[in-house]
C-alpha cells in the first residue's frame, strides 16, 4: 500500500478487527442498529460476506451480504456520513454484485425504510426495482420496508 495516494479508497474483505470500528459506526448510523453478534456471524458464516472500504487505514464503510442458491441479499450497508458522495457506497454495492454474479446468482434483493429517499434513490439510479412493501418490518422505530431488486442477467424487472 506504499504506493497509494493519500484519500485512496481501498476495499477489502471485514475482518475480526474491523468489528469494534463497524459496530461503532453501526450503532451511531442507525436507529436500529446490528449487534456485534450480527457482524460476527456476517464474516464467519457459510454464505455469507462482508467488505469495508478504507481511506487512509480508517473504515469508512461496510456492507454485508448472503447468497443462497440463486438469490443474493444485501443485508447491511452503511457510510460515515463524512464520507458519503464520495463512491463509498458505490464500491461496496458494485463489490457484491460482482461476487453475486460470481456466485451464480440471478438477482440481488435488499430492504430499505419507506422514507428513506436518499437510500431508494441510490438504488434506484443502480438498476433496482421495488417488488413489494413488507409492513411493519423496522422496529425503531416502526415503519415499513420496501423490497428491491436487481436482476444480475439484465433483465428487467416488474
């Protein structure tokens, strides 16, 4: 790394001492926040992934993942609110739908707040589509999810 310029963004698998700095962060990003446990079975579990990008040695954000037979599932991605707009988010997405595809999956489904318009815009933009509302699924606070979807084979979806 001798050779990467200062503010480079680096990507790279999480590890076991990434997760004090990506509970941390968790538990300041969201009202809901992940337990360590969580994050441990995310790096350790048959299946499952997680990636976190660096600047300068420090997390600045992570995402988290599973594939099963031909679905893949975004299950966490957060970025320091600092560092947001910067291609932290696009890196990490970018990331795992290559390894989903990788994987011999079809498509990639992910939940994301109702009102949280940042985050369906930026999926949006990335190709993905809303499926369905599933009611109730966020607990602090209450509120529903939307499914999205993203289909690895360019296909469009309804």
């Amino acid at each position: 790394m001798s050779n990467a310029k200062k503010n480079d963004l680096v990507l790279r698998d999480m590890a076991a001492r990434d997760l004090d700095t990506v509970v941390a962060m968790e538990k300041e990003i969201f009202p809901d926040p992940w337990p360590r446990s969580a994050f441990e079975e995310q790096i350790g579990g048959d299946g499952w992934g997680a990636l976190v990008v660096e600047i300068d040695g420090a997390v600045v954000g992570y995402a988290c993942y599973f594939t099963v037979d031909v679905e893949a599932h975004l299950t966490n991605i957060a970025v320091r609110p600092e560092h947001r707009r910067k291609s932290v988010a696009n890196m990490l997405l970018g990331a795992i739908l290559g390894r989903a595809t990788a994987a011999g999956c079809q498509y990639l489904l992910l939940e994301v707040r109702s009102s949280n318009n940042v985050a369906r815009t930026f999926y949006e933009r990335k190709g993905f589509r809303i499926l369905y509302r599933r009611p109730n699924y966020y607990r602090r606070p209450i509120e529903d999810a939307l499914v999205m979807v993203f289909y690895l084979d360019g296909r469009q979806g309804g």
